[in-house]
C-alpha cells in the first residue's frame, strides 16, 4: 500500500486512491513534485531515447545550423559546431540519474546545491524561460498551420490564424494535461512520421549543399557564437532531465541512461542543424521556414509545413509539462494538473499577443537567448554538485523544507549561491548579443565565452563545497 501522508511542498493529488497506477497514458497523472514510490517505478532506459528524440525534432535546430553559416562558418567548420553541440546530450542525460536515485523533479533535486530559498530565483526565471520557449514554439507552429492551410486553399485571415493557434494549442496542452507517460508516449509515435518527413527533408537539401570553404577565413566571434547558439539548446533541459527519469526504477544504470537519452537527442539535433547547414549554403535563410521550403519540391512542402508544426508541438510539450512541476516547485499549492492550467494560459495570452497585437517574438527570442548568462552557470553548479554527492541525496530532505538538510544557513547555501554568482559575472562580462555585449568582448576580439560560466560556477563550487556536498550514506 502507498502511504497517504506528504510533505507540505509535494504537490500530490489530493483525490487519488491507493489502488489506482498513477502513470497511465490518457489518464490525468496524479504525482506532482512528491517522491515516485518504488511501487510506481516503471520503464526502461530505452524509454528516454524516444522522449529525447521526439522532443528534438524541432525547427529549431534547422534555425541553428542555418545561423552558424551567417555567422560566416563553411559548410563542414558549421557542420563541426552541429556535431559538439549535439553531444552536450550526454551531460543532459546523465543528469537524469538524480530522478532516478530520489523520484522527484530536476528543480527539486537542485534545493541540495542552493538552499531551499536560494533555489526559488532559478525556479521562477526557468518558468519564464520555459513559458517563453513554448510561445516561440506556439507561434512558429501556428504560422505554419496557417500557412498549410493556404496550401490547400484556404487563405481565412484572422479566422485561419486563430484556429491554427487553437488547435496547436489543444494538441500541446491535452497530452501535458494528462502528463507524464502520455508525453511519453506521444513523443514515440510522433517521432516516427516527424523522422521519416525530416530524413526526406534531408534528402532534398543535402545534396545541393555547397561545401567549399568561404573566401574570408572565420574568426573567434564566428565560432563562440556559433557554438552560444548550439549550445543554449541543450542547455535550456538542464533543469528538465530528472522529470522524466523519476518514474524508472532505481536499479535503471547510468551507463543505460546516459546512453540512451543522448543518443535520443544527439541524433535528432544533428541531423536537423546539418540540414539548416545544408540549406543555408544554397538560399537566404533569414526567414528559414521560407528558406527551406523553396529548396523543396512542390507535392512535399505542405507535409514539410506539418513537419515544423509537429516539430514545434513535440517541443512545448516537455516545456510545458516542466513548467507545471516548476510551479509546484515555487510553492503553488496546486497539484500538476491545475498548475498546467495557469501555464497553459500565460503561453496562450502570450501567443496571442505574438499573433495577433504586437511582433515580440525576436525581442523574447533575444531575451531568452540572454538567459543562457544565468542557465550556463547553474547548470555548472548542479552538475558539480551531483558529482560531489555522487548522485546521492536525502530524498525526505529535498522537501524538508526548513526542517531538512539542505536548509543552510536562513535556506541559503552559501557555497552555491557564491559559485552561481561567480558564474554569472563572468558570463556577463564576456556575453554578446542583442541585449548586451560585456565589456571583455572587444577586447577579447569579439569572442562570446558565456557558456564558460559553466565551468567557472563548477570550478568555485568544487572549491567551495567540498565539506557541505558529500554523498548521503544509505
């Protein structure tokens, strides 16, 4: 039998009985961010292959790779960027081991490096973060609804555009609503016809790629940004992995894990930002939905335009199931499925405006990227963090919450805080984009080292932590 009792933070369905799976797809999942009971754990590593791939077989990537040949890089020098940033997947995966050990949330897990408190400001940012990914995602989705919809002969105005975001809407929020195996399972099957459209898409644009080397060798500021733009990606799931790992049973192995989830994402990343690579060195790529729909023959652009929609929805969907937990984590005391609710809102009024008021989706676009100043150095904190602990943790204490271990000092611990800090400095000394360029990036002719606020914020936290961060004896 399950125990009735919860921590205060656990966000459990209230109206769940003992005798009923609480992971079944099409069924409302009733765990929030309370610990996954042994009894409930099922599953396999090989699970996290399919929820990885599907969920990267987005646009997005082909955006990615299109960049980093604007930003002056041959076709194998952007090639070469796809490919390092695709196996950034294997610290992202490998991070999913802590779900595993304790059966809570990514957001929950991370309390043990920062505090109780000193957790919350990178909770409620990664809810914006993830809210405002799933906008752009919302939007690039709907547009090319619409845009199916002329194709087949409809050009509805207003009324196209506004049934393209509802029904975008519906097929992102309905399989997040009913939660963690229906994401799950609706992010196999949608992976096997989004592979076979994009391995078509693969099959158009690659051949025509031009593969000689630019007439003007690339610089620093090329590659740093080039490899900022591969990077933020994976970077954005670092607070993510351990939601859906939590539910597979403790014997599950690193190794199997790790193997799985990175390969899931490496593959899907790379071959689309080859193909955004691919496209970039034939045609103009600024508007790349556009760009890469003229390199198509005409029967397949309409099933390419359902491609991008697919892509965009596989994508909101982990984004926006995480946000739910992600409330739970700042202290909603709601379960999973109405916080989805809240989240599921803001993303359409935010859609809305997008659509239909104001063009603010290059602005969040630019925000978000800028994000990656306060994400790179906590993930190096974190994943610090798991290596000292050994991925070991007070599962009780994780929702303890001043009662626990991992309340410091006042819920602030000191050593993460400062190696955070530390981490951001540098990162925003040394940032370039559209919203701020650090005073370090001239002089270091036009380098972006943002993503190297990771291994600083590691680096201090080692130094820092080594006597508060040790493994939890069992």
């Amino acid at each position: 039998m399950l125990h009735q009792e919860r921590a205060p933070d656990t966000g459990r369905d209230e109206g769940f009985r003992d005798e009923v799976r609480k992971d079944e797809v099409f069924q409302v999942e009733g765990h929030g961010i309370d610990p996954i009971p042994d009894a409930e754990r099922h599953g396999g590593a090989k699970d996290l292959f399919w929820l990885w791939f599907g969920s990267n077989l987005t646009f997005t990537y082909v955006i990615n790779g299109a960049l980093a040949v604007a930003f002056g890089l041959s076709f194998w020098q952007a090639t070469a960027v796809v490919v390092i940033g695709g196996l950034s997947f294997f610290a992202i995966s490998a991070a999913g081991l802590s779900g595993v050990r304790t059966g809570t949330a990514t957001l929950v897990i991370s309390r043990a490096a920062f505090g109780v408190r000193g957790n919350w400001p990178a909770g409620l940012l990664n809810w914006i973060v993830s809210i405002g990914y799933t906008i752009v995602n919302t939007v690039v989705g709907t547009l090319a609804l619409e845009a199916f919809f002329a194709d087949l002969g409809w050009t509805g105005g207003h009324t196209a555009r506004a049934l393209a975001l509802l029904v975008t809407l519906t097929m992102t929020f309905a399989v997040a609503l009913w939660g963690h195996a229906t994401v799950q399972f609706a992010e196999r099957w949608m992976a096997y016809a989004l592979a076979l459209g994009f391995a078509a898409l693969l099959v158009f644009v690659l051949p025509g790629a031009d593969t000689a080397a630019p007439a003007e060798v690339p610089g620093v500021s090329a590659w740093s940004l080039a490899l900022v733009v591969m990077f933020a990606g994976p970077i954005s799931y670092v607070p993510m992995p351990a939601d859906y790992t939590r539910y597979l049973p403790r014997t599950t192995s690193l190794k199997a894990l790790t193997w799985s989830g990175a390969l899931g994402g490496f593959l899907s990343s790379v071959a689309l930002g080859v193909a955004g690579v691919a496209a970039a060195t034939q045609t103009d790529m600024t508007d790349a939905v556009a760009g890469a729909e003229g390199l198509l023959p005409g029967w397949f652009q309409p099933l390419f335009l359902a491609l991008v929609l697919g892509g965009s929805v596989t994508n909101s969907i982990i984004t926006l199931y995480s946000s739910s937990l992600n409330l739970q984590v700042l202290g909603i005391p709601w379960t999973r499925a109405r916080a989805i609710v809240v989240s599921a809102a803001v993303t359409a009024l935010g859609s809305l405006g997008a659509l239909f008021l104001i063009d603010f989706t290059t602005s969040l676009l630019a925000f978000l990227s800028l994000l990656i100043i306060v994400f790179a150095p906590w993930g190096g904190v974190f994943l610090a963090d798991m290596v000292l602990r050994r991925c070991t943790y007070d599962s009780a204490a994780l929702h303890a919450g001043e009662h626990g271990a991992y309340w410091y000092r006042r819920g602030w611990h000191p050593a993460g805080v400062v190696a955070l800090l530390a981490g951001m400095v540098f990162a925003a000394l040394t940032c370039d984009s559209e919203l701020w360029t650090g005073p370090l990036v001239a002089p270091l002719g036009g380098a972006d080292l943002t993503l190297l606020g990771a291994l600083v914020s590691a680096l201090v936290y080692l130094a820092l932590a080594r006597r508060t961060a040790t493994p939890v004896q069992p």
